[in-house]
C-alpha cells in the first residue's frame, strides 16, 4: 500500500476487536470528564483509579477502608481526605468477615438483658452495600460455567449492574486468588480486575496483606505480597503500618501514583489513632505536625506527649453529655451518623515523619534508665570521696 492510500484510511482502526488506534491528540474526547479526576481519598485515591490498600493481618485495613467507603458514600470528606464526588453507590465485597463477625464489630449489647440484645453501634449510609460470599454457594455447573473463576467474576459483575455501583471496594485479593505468592496468578487477578474496571468505568479498592517482616523497617513496594504484579497493574498503592508509638497508633502511607507526586511520603505519612471511642474535636494541642528537620529524639517526645494528650481527650469526652461535636457528615444525617463508642474507627493525629514510628521506644526507655542508674552510682561516688577527704583529718 503506498502513502497516498493510507492518507485515505480513517483516523481510528480497530485491528480484530483487539487494538483501537486513533491520534494522541482525539483520545482526550473519550475522557469521561475531559479534565482532572475528583477524589475518592484525597490524592490518595482519585475516581477512575484502581487502587491497593495493603498491611499486616490484624492492622485496620477492613476498619479503615469500611470507614472510607461509607465516606464516599455519604459524598462527605474524612480528614485529611478530601472527597470531592456527591453521594453514591459504593458497593463492598466482604470476604475477611461472616455475618456474625461483622455484625460484632458495628454492634454494641445491653447489659442487663437475657439473652443480650444487641444495638447498632453505626447506622452506614444507605448507600453502602455490603456484599458477602453465600455459605453454601451452588456448583459453577449448574449455571453453566466450566470453571468457578468464570462464575465468580460474572457474579461479581451482576452485582454491580445490578446496583448501579460506581465504586467498588474489594476485601480482599488473598480470597481472589487461591495462590497469592503465585506472582502468575496475582497478575492475573489485577488484569481482570483492571478489565472489569475499564469496561464499567470503575474506581476500584483493592485490600491485599504485606509479606511477612522481622521487625518494623520503612514500607516499600516490595512489602506487598506478589509485589512485582500488584504494584505494577496498580495505578496508586498504599500501605498502613501499626507504629511503635502506641499499641492503637497506624500510620498511612503513600507509595506509587501515577497522577501525581507523592505528598504522603516517608517524610509525611499520616498519623491515626485507631480506637472504639467517637472523635473528638480537633485542637492545636492535640495534632501532630512534625517537620522533616525534627530531631528524632524531639519527634519522639512530642508524639508520646501527643498520643497522650489525645486518649486523655477522647476519654474526657466519652464522658460528657451531652455531646455537641458534630462532623461535616453529622449534619447531612445527624440521626444515623453519630457512632457509639464501640465501633472501631481511625480517628487522624496529623503528620510526621515515618522514621518517628519505627523507633523501638521501649529499649530506648531501658537504654535512658540504664543510664539514669549509672550517673546516679557516679554522683554517689563523688560524694563518698569527697566526704571522706573532708573528714579524713578528723579520722586520722
């Protein structure tokens, strides 16, 4: 074919239902919103995204992404994240929880009742559909499916036609994949979730768990299990970490974005504390705002002071009444928002940076009172010699 007859051919071609080809300038006309993508989580988490939450078993991802998805749903922002969407439909896979467990964690009982009955500890956004896996699921085979991967994903795709959802919080990628250290398979359930996402123009969350670590070190994307894949097909990665500050202090940070630099780095991740009491207002003395030019030993000190100064708070207003605190989602819905205290929730700190988190403050203590005991043996010492030089005459 000579150049003549390709000048003819059209602007964009379609190669066997596969590729799609068109000039870079006219893809900008396919983009859903012609401009910047609105927030889901700040920057953390833009619409559009497919994003990967992980950390250790046992940290807050399924507290911290049930409290964001509700956000999202309710359209309001959770500090520090800005959400920049109205309210809308947000549909959450649960396979970490059964009924049972889900139901205690949201739920408070009554004393005093035989059998204790139990009260909703949160009322969620109407909004926010909580999907879990049937108990006794049928055979793929009777719906005509010749494998369960097929039947799973179609299922998957039903309920979020069927909702309408925009949003779609998966919990989490260990469940989708019968081999998660298998980096083969990993890259194969992201590639499907990054299909799924593409052809209903999803945002999707993905929860993942971190690869085993002897002791607390500065996160990376190696961290993830199956790093390599997940981290690659992942438009934004994210990791939250317990902190050596406090047995309920988390920290997040962020650690890929393909849409913009990285505000929270290792020398800004945010700080949470993550209890079952509601939050309390926020004051100048109970956030932390560490510069990267602190000193570790000031970062030290002024979280402890911070950490401290913040459970005195929640613990003081758990027990006034009554309680006239109310957050930006409280007054959309002030009769369904306002948590009682035994519904976990990650209640934000402020910033610092992440080397404050991975200080072992307890054999700092047992170095500094080792320390104490030994000036206080010389002081001793000192003052022996010298009484016994002042009555040494006397003696003699």
């Amino acid at each position: 074919m000579d150049l003549e007859d390709r000048e003819d051919e059209p602007a964009g071609v379609k190669s066997y239902d596969l590729f799609r080809s068109r000039p870079a300038g006219d893809w900008y006309k396919e983009s859903p919103d012609k401009g910047s993508a609105q927030r889901l989580a700040g920057d953390l988490w833009l619409e559009g995204g497919l994003c990967v939450l992980f950390g250790d078993t046992g940290r807050g991802k399924s507290i911290f992404a049930t409290q964001l998805a509700d956000a999202i749903a309710r359209g309001v922002s959770w500090e520090p994240f800005s959400v920049d969407t109205p309210p809308q439909k947000v549909l959450y896979f649960d396979f970490e929880l059964t009924t049972a467990q889900f139901t205690a964690r949201y739920s408070k009982s009554k004393p005093n009742r035989s059998p204790p009955a139990r009260l909703t500890a949160f009322k969620f956004s109407p909004n926010l559909i909580r999907v879990e896996m049937s108990s006794d699921p049928p055979d793929h085979e009777d719906y005509g499916f010749k494998t369960f991967n097929a039947y799973f994903e179609s299922a998957l795709i039903d309920q979020i036609e069927q909702h309408r959802a925009r949003v779609v919080v998966i919990d989490n990628l260990t469940y989708l994949s019968d081999q998660l250290h298998s980096s083969a398979r990993a890259a194969h359930m992201m590639k499907e979730l990054r299909r799924i996402q593409a052809e209903l123009n999803l945002s999707i969350l993905v929860l993942a768990h971190a690869r085993p670590r002897r002791r607390p070190a500065a996160l990376t994307l190696a961290d993830v299990g199956a790093a390599s894949p997940v981290a690659e097909i992942a438009d934004s990665v994210i990791a939250i970490a317990p902190s050596t500050c406090g047995a309920d202090v988390r920290y997040l940070k962020h650690l890929k974005s393909r849409t913009g630099p990285l505000q929270y780095d290792e020398q800004n991740v945010i700080v949470f504390s993550l209890s079952g009491e509601a939050p309390v207002t926020e004051t100048a003395d109970t956030r932390l705002d560490l510069s990267p030019t602190d000193s570790p030993q000031t970062a030290m000190i002024s979280f402890d002071e911070l950490v401290r100064q913040n459970r005195s708070a929640i613990a003081a207003s758990s027990k006034s009444a009554p309680r006239t605190h109310q957050s930006a989602s409280c007054e959309m819905q002030p009769a369904s928002c306002e948590p009682l205290p035994s519904s976990p929730r990650f209640h934000h700190l402020g910033f610092s940076p992440e080397s404050v988190h991975l200080i072992d403050h307890a054999k700092q203590a047992q170095q500094a009172e080792r320390l104490e005991r030994q000036q206080l043996r010389r002081s001793k010492n000192v003052v022996q010699m010298l009484m016994s030089r002042e009555y040494k005459r006397y003696i003699e």
